[in-house]
C-alpha cells in the first residue's frame, strides 16, 4: 500500500531487504552498539555478553549482528523452531529455558519477543546493566519507560526513538 504513494519504503516482500525485520535489527543494533558506548565506552560489544529473549524475524537478525560483533549469546525462545533456527545459523548461541533468559547474569538483555514484558515483576529479575529492545516489545504497554517503572537500584532511562526502540541503562 505505502508503495503506491512513495518509492521510499524499506519493507515488504517486494523491498530491497525484504520484510522489515532485516531493517528493524539493523536500527536495533546500531542503537545497541552507542548505547553500549556510553554505559562501557567505545569499541565495547566484543567479548560482552548479551541475553537475548525472542528469536522471530528481528530478534534472530539481531542476535546474528550481535553475534557477528564478537558478543557471547544466551538466548531463548517459546517457538522450538525458532530455537533450531537461531542454533543452525548461530553456532555459539546458549539457549536456556525462556522463564530463566530474564535471570541470566548479563551485559546487555535484548527483548525482541512479542508484548511488553517489562514489568515490574520482570525487571526486578534482570541481571544486566543495559536494556534494548525493538519498539513494542521491551516496555509495558506499549510505551517508552520512565523513571518510575525502575526499581531502585535504575537510575537512568536513555530513550532513542530515533533508531528503533527504548534503551535502558542500569546503574
């Protein structure tokens, strides 16, 4: 449909890239290696450690990205397929139980299954110091975090709607 009006669209299966997830990673992990910088300083991903938790269309893009970028992986997913998928294209990956990916000790955790998981209740269980995920995926209900959905010990939300999606620090 935005074709018809405009021949600057990415996504679908007649785009340049195909659907939108190859784009949506790439955005994603862009955002991910500066907000990496500014938490760890520059030139930070290789050697880091990354939790991914969803490993659909953007999600397995980013881990390979991520991977591709010397980060170690942990990573889960409900959809055995996808875990098959993720352990044929990523050879490292780890793959735990999706109820243990939020308690997995972390640099970085990456929400890119569906929903907005991070509630309370979820965040109190995360071992990491940075949060990004894809837009719609990360935050409650859909919108950008504040301050006040971070327990205590979060002291910072950095937000870049401009690339992707929410960024949070911890601290």
């Amino acid at each position: 449909m935005v074709r018809r009006f405009t021949g600057n669209a990415v996504g679908g299966t007649s785009g340049p890239f195909g659907g939108t997830n190859v784009p949506t990673a790439l955005g994603c992990f862009h955002a991910i290696r500066e907000a990496a910088a500014h938490v760890y300083g520059p030139d930070s991903l290789a050697g880091r450690t990354a939790a991914v938790q969803g490993l659909g269309g953007v999600g397995l893009e980013v881990a390979a990205l991520l991977a591709g970028a010397g980060v170690k992986l942990t990573a889960a997913d409900v959809d055995e397929a996808a875990v098959r998928r993720a352990q044929q294209r990523l050879e490292s990956v780890v793959i735990v139980p999706p109820d243990g990916i939020l308690s997995t000790p972390c640099d970085l955790f990456v929400p890119c299954a569906l929903g907005g998981i991070l509630d309370e209740a979820a965040i109190d269980r995360l071992r990491c110091k940075l949060v990004y995920g894809p837009p719609t995926t990360s935050s409650p209900r859909h919108r950008r975090p504040t301050r006040s959905d971070l327990p205590g010990g979060w002291r910072r939300v950095i937000s870049s709607f401009r690339s992707s999606g929410p960024t949070t620090q911890v601290e």
